[in-house]
C-alpha cells in the first residue's frame, strides 16, 4: 500500500499527524482539528467518515475497510 504524505505543516513549532491519501483518493486521513494526535478517515466518495485515535488506528481502519471491499 502507498500513502501519499502532504507536508503542510512545514512551518509549524508543534506539528501534528500528517495526513495521507490511499488508492488515489479512495481513503483520506486528516488531521482533525484542535486534536494533537487525531485523523478522520474519509470513505465511500466522502459520504462516511470515521474518527480514530492516531496515525496507527487510520491505518489499520483503512486496511480493514480495503479487505472488505474486494
């Protein structure tokens, strides 16, 4: 799997999770604001979403919803 990292918070002293994209666009993570750690899972061409702990618990979410689907 490929996650494609943005950068957007170069210029920020106390950064937090970066988000990604996986599939092309199929699944986003972002960062959520006011949180330090925590992303929001964008799917099913943004109509759900899903709020998880930290970088590592998007992923697995992600993974589990790409296993479902094929």
């Amino acid at each position: 799997m490929k996650f494609n990292y943005t950068n957007s918070n170069i210029l920020n002293a106390k950064s937090g999770p970066l988000g990604f994209v996986v599939d092309n666009g199929k699944y986003a993570a972002i960062p959520l604001a006011g949180s330090s750690t925590k992303l929001m899972v964008i799917y099913d061409n943004c109509t759900k979403t899903k709020v998880c702990r930290n970088a590592q618990s998007a992923r697995n979410f992600i993974d589990k919803l790409r296993k479902r689907r094929k």
